[in-house]
C-alpha cells in the first residue's frame, strides 16, 4: 500500500529502518512512499537510491542525506517561516 508522508514528518517513517542499513535496502523499504514536499512530491526511495552514502547508521544520518539530495523548492521559499502567522 502506498504512503505518503510530509518532509517535516519523514523521521517517523525513517524510524521503522533498522539500522545500520544500506542504501539498496532503505531505498527498496520506501519505495512505496510519497514524500510531500513544499513544491510538489518526490519517491522517497528513489531519493534515498540518490544519495551518496552507502551506509546510514542511524534515522539522523539517513534525513540528513536525504535533505541533501533534495531542490531548494522542496522546503519552500528562502526565509519563509511555517511557524509565523
């Protein structure tokens, strides 16, 4: 079944990996998930598949990849706040 999951709330699904994990691995236990992003979505596994690391040893480290793999768009605009209203 599909899943989609927001970029603020992608830890909790990176949570269900057991680490240390491989990237073949992570990316083919998310290939089902949707990552909402602020412009648009993007596969998650396909994101984790792009990623330079081999190896994540923790939920951390796999987000922290992840985010560097991601456009400038996929969070929004420069200096905008979600928080602020």
């Amino acid at each position: 079944m599909a899943r989609e999951v927001k970029l603020s709330r992608v830890e909790t699904v990176l949570g269900e990996l057991s680490y240390p994990a491989d990237r073949a691995d992570a990316a083919s236990e998310f290939e089902d998930v949707t990552l909402l992003l602020a412009d648009g979505e993007r596969n998650l596994g396909e994101l984790i598949a792009d990623v330079p690391a081999d190896e994540f040893d923790s939920t951390d480290e796999l987000q922290s990849e992840i985010n560097n793999v991601l456009p400038r768009e996929a969070v929004g605009e420069p200096y905008q706040s979600e928080g602020e209203g």
